[in-house]
C-alpha cells in the first residue's frame, strides 16, 4: 500500500511537472536581456515595458478582451436558459439535445472555423453583413455556449427541487422564486461556466482566423503572425501576464466557492443543534 501511494504522487508530480515546467520556463525568460531563449544574460523588465508600448499588441489584447467579454455575457446567458430548458425537459428530448450539444464540443475547430466563414461570407453577398466584431463575437458564442450548458446543468441535477415551491408557498410569484432560489442555486455552475467561455475565447485562434475578416485580429492570430518570423520575448511577457491573471481568478473562485461552502456547512451544525 505504501509504494502503491509513493507511486500515485510521483505520477502525479510527474503530470503536473510536464505541465508547468514549461510555462514557468517562459515565465523566466520574460525577463532575460537576451532575446535567446538558450542564453541567461541577466534581469530585466524591458520586454514587459516594451510589451506596453507596442500598438500591434495592446491593439490585439483590446480587440480579444472586447470579443471574450461580449461573447462570454450572451454565452452564460443563452447557456443557462437553455440548461433550465433542457432540464425540465422529458428524457428522450433532453438525451437528444445533450447530443446536439455536445457535437461543437468534439468537432475539430477547422470544421467549425469553415463553415462560419461560408456561413457568413453568405450573409455578406445577400446582406449588409460584414466581418468584423459581430461576426467574431457570434462565432465565439457558437462554441461558448454548450460549455455554460455542461456547466449549469450538474447544478441544477444537485439543486432540491422542493426549494422553488416552498418559496412560493412563502409568497413568491415563479419569476420571484427563479430569481431568488434557483438563480443562487446555480451561480457557481454559471461562474464556471462564464469563466470558461471567456478563457477558450482568448485562447481560441483557428474559429478567430477564418471570421475575424481582415480589418480586425485577435491576440492568438497577431502572436501566431509574430512567431511565424521569430518568437520575440514581449510574447513571453504576454503570456506570463495572461497566466499570472487566470491562476489569481481562479484561486479567488476557489477561495470564495471554499468559503461559502464552510459557512453553509456551519449553518447546516447549527441548524442540527437547535
């Protein structure tokens, strides 16, 4: 038993090592002098200073944050509808539209980049329809929504569903009870499923490509212009940035969702005591 658990942690150390070695190694090399990734020449902050001053980029992060944010917002909102939806609905019907939501989940994103760009390129020869934000935000909403659904819907399985009609036994109308009842039943799934709509927003490149038109580009399609020359240390400083962000918000989800979970745990005793 004791080398079987020596085994699973150094397994386990292992994954997380593959993992974070390299991104600790970029995080380092953000602040080497040298433009070489092989050679430490010595500290400094002038790729990050740099960073700031370079208008492709700061242009780039803009338009990504724009897009990400717009995207993210309709996306839990269309996604947490249609989780209650899907919920409430028979079985045979709720098992075919888990399938039908879960095909943008496992489609290459070539497929999906394609047929939007042919989608759009339509609405462009029989409309006034451009490329640009719209077209990238609804294309992004296109493969954000089914990961709210995945996200809602294990809360709203675990949410007792004697709570709605004690609260309109108590006086509450059903639009009163969704909001006050079901509506922080499922805010950690909804949470979750923002923030996980808005990071394959940032990372998304290949859907971005093929929709984003020419007048507009978003940070993974400048980096990927900028690395097929060669890769310059201010993308090193980015993506520290980036990652240095997302591990701060996701630490403060778990420390709130942690901390809720103590206090409703304490309720719980006291309720039992008295």
């Amino acid at each position: 038993m004791t080398k079987m658990r020596f085994s699973s942690k150094l397994y386990l150390y292992a994954v997380y090592a593959f993992l974070y070695i390299p991104i600790f190694v970029l995080i380092v090399f953000s602040f080497n002098q040298s433009k070489s990734r092989a050679n430490w020449t010595g500290f400094t902050f002038d790729w990050y200073i740099k960073l700031f001053q370079n208008e492709t980029i700061m242009t780039s992060l803009m338009n990504t944050i724009i897009v990400a944010v717009a995207a993210s917002v309709f996306s839990t909102i269309l996604g947490t509808m249609a989780a209650i939806g899907i919920y409430n609905m028979r079985k045979t019907s709720r098992t075919i539209l888990m399938n039908l939501t879960y095909i943008p989940v496992i489609s290459p994103e070539i497929i999906m980049g394609v047929s939007l760009m042919l989608l759009f390129r339509y609405l462009v020869d029989r409309s006034g329809f451009e490329f640009g934000f719209v077209s990238l935000i609804l294309a992004h909403i296109s493969f954000d929504v089914p990961y709210v659904i995945y996200n809602v819907l294990p809360k709203l399985r675990t949410m007792n569903p004697n709570l709605v009609e004690a609260a309109m036994d108590l006086g509450c109308d059903s639009k009163m009870a969704f909001f006050k009842v079901v509506v922080p039943e499922i805010m950690p799934g909804i949470f979750s499923g923002f923030l996980m709509a808005m990071t394959y927003s940032i990372d998304d490149f290949i859907v971005s490509y093929f929709t984003a038109g020419e007048n507009i580009e978003t940070l993974s399609i400048t980096i990927d212009s900028m690395t097929r020359r060669k890769v310059s240390p201010e993308i090193n400083a980015l993506s520290a940035i980036i990652f240095v962000v997302i591990a701060i918000v996701l630490i403060g989800k778990n420390f709130l969702q942690n901390r809720k979970l103590r206090h409703d745990r304490a309720l719980a005793r006291a309720a039992v005591h008295h």
